[in-house]
C-alpha cells in the first residue's frame, strides 16, 4: 500500500525524499519513491508521483508530509512540515455524485465571456454535471460568471497560482515561450483532477477551454469542435440564429464556427484529447494518458474529430459541420438567461 503525492520537480535533480504519515496517534516514516512523468515538453521541471509505502501497524493514514533527507528529523518542528489530506482511501465502483465532469485546465489572462457561458451551457445539454476549472486569473466578468456557476454547483475553481513559485511558460514548448515548466502547469492539474475525480465522477473528460465536446451521430461518439479566434469567413453559410443580442458581450460566439479543418493523415494520431474512467488511469498528459490499467481506445473519425491547429486554410478547404445549429434553440435561451442574471447582457 503506497500513497501518491502528486508533485511539480526539477528533473535533473537528485534528491532522497522522506514521508511523515500521520497514523491513528502516532506519526510514522518511510522512504518516498519519485517517478517523474514522461510528457514534460523538455521543460526543467515536470509532474512526478510521490509514492509513500505506507509502514507496517498503519491501516488508516489521514495525513502525509514530504521532507528531504538531510533535515535531522529530531529536529523538526510539526510547524516546519505541510500534510496534505490522503483522499480516494475508500473504493467506489457505482453510485457517483456525478456521472460526467469536465477538467479545464489552466486558465489565465481569460476575458472570453460569452464563450464561457456557451461552452458551459452547452455541457450541461449534453449531461455534463461537473467543471472543474483550474483558474491562474481572468477578467472582472469573467469571475462574475465563474461565481454564478460556482453559486449553482456546477463549477469548481481551483486555484492555480504556480506562477508565483516558477517562471511558467506561455506556450507548449520551450522554443515558442522559455520558462520552468509547461503551459502554466497544465499537465500537474489534469492529473490533480483526474484524482480529484475519481470516485466522484463516473467519467472525466480533459480538454481545453476553447474546446467543445458534442455528439457527432444520434446517440453515440463524440466530436471536438476547437474554438480559437475570429471563424474563417465561411462559403454561404446555413441559417444562423438571431446573434445581434451578444455583439456588446465579450468573446467568441461559438455559433459562427460552422466548418471543421480537413483531416491530415500524416496528423491523426497527435493532439488528440480523451474521456477517461479515472479509476482505471494512474497518469495523464495533455494528449493522452501515459499509464492506466487498460489500453486505450481510438475513436473512429467517422464518429469523433479533433482539430489539428493549422491557420492558413482558406475557406473553400473548410468543410461544414453544422450539427452544432440543432443545439442552439435550447442553448440560446438558456445562454440569454445567464447573461442577465450576471447583468452581463446590455439591453435596451
């Protein structure tokens, strides 16, 4: 029996970890094991487990804390030492408080309102019934809205402040934004919400903020619309819903982006996203999981499709992917309806 600390650690660095386990009425030691994960983008520092055995005559440990070595354990004060909560100690396998939550992961510099409230409309159409988001900063109204979900029970904000401690990177390598570690620590939080989850969500989907998941066929497979700037100017579009009421609210709406990228052959096996049982996965990355108790399924592009981040398309090699208008009498009304009760929608 071990208990796992996820962490953020400088890869070159060696060092030798202890865990102090907080057993019943005593406090016991063992020596910490660290596995760093292998998607790291080749920046400095990357998420690594903090394995802890837990010591013989221990059956229920609540709390654990990390310390190095050559710290004389004699000598340490309980005030010098952070526990953590050991959590997910008691297995379930049915009868979750949610069936279906979504990780986003990471938010910062947001003011994207009006997509916001889209993308977490439209989840909650499609039965999704919990959002964790994962929030460095944002706007003044983008906070207002993230309060109205949080007040509803649908949103769960955590706090993701890791750019106070390390020099967090813009972007996801190092040749197109330096720093310490990858993407404002995307990759620890999908991992700390896959955890999070998992005896509190039958599935977990991990994708991004400017993403959408929606059913591609009647009842069954999934697509990923990606969302990101101003949509291509499209070749006769079909009919739009009135719009006119959101020109004054800020960000994308998502109902102008009609039309998906062609599939690139030599591209279908890379930036793809996925939906997760998180009792069966031990480690994720932003792409994949990385180490999990069953194999992974590919989903057929027929049924599922991913966009592949090209920019320079025009729009006559765009092809039409309309199934989102069949959502938008219901995601219309109900996005008007948030709007006005954060008085962010101004009318005349």
């Amino acid at each position: 029996l071990r208990v796992r600390v996820i962490a953020i650690k400088l890869r070159r660095e060696k060092v030798v970890l202890q865990c102090l386990l907080r057993c019943q009425d005593q406090q016991l030691v063992s020596k910490a094991a660290i596995r760093i994960h292998r998607d790291h983008f080749r920046f400095p520092y990357g998420t690594a487990d903090v394995l802890c055995p837990v010591p013989s005559g221990c059956e229920a440990p609540t709390h654990v804390a990390i310390f190095f070595l050559f710290f004389f354990f004699s000598k340490l004060e309980k005030s010098e030492l952070e526990f953590l909560e050991i959590k997910n100690q008691k297995a379930l396998n049915s009868s979750f408080p949610h069936n279906f939550t979504c990780c986003f992961s990471a938010m910062y510099n947001f003011t994207n309102v009006l997509q916001l409230v889209q993308n977490l409309e439209m989840l909650q159409l499609l039965g999704v019934n919990r959002v964790v988001v994962y929030k460095t900063n944002c706007s003044a109204d983008v906070q207002r809205v993230l309060d109205y979900y949080s007040h509803k029970g649908l949103v769960e904000v955590i706090p993701w402040s890791l750019s106070k401690y390390l020099n967090v990177s813009r972007r996801a390598r190092p040749s197109q934004s330096p720093g310490d570690l990858h993407y404002f620590g995307q990759i620890p939080a999908l991992n700390d919400c896959l955890y999070r989850s998992m005896y509190r969500s039958r599935y977990v989907a991990l994708h991004d903020l400017d993403e959408l998941i929606l059913p591609h066929t009647a009842l069954t497979g999934v697509t990923s619309l990606r969302i990101t700037g101003s949509p291509p100017p499209p070749p006769k579009p079909k009919a739009l819903p009135p719009q006119d009421q959101w020109q004054n609210v800020s960000g994308v709406n998502i109902l102008a982006h009609l039309y998906r990228e062609p599939i690139v052959p030599i591209l279908r096996r890379r930036n793809f996203k996925v939906i997760v049982n998180p009792r069966a996965v031990f480690a994720t990355s932003v792409h994949g999981v990385l180490k999990a108790k069953k194999s992974s399924v590919w989903v057929n592009r027929k049924i599922a499709r991913i966009p592949r981040g090209q920019t320079s398309l025009k729009p006559q090699s765009l092809i039409y992917e309309g199934r989102l208008l069949s959502y938008s009498a219901d995601l219309t009304p109900a996005v008007n309806a948030v709007l006005r009760e954060t008085r962010l929608l101004q009318t005349a």
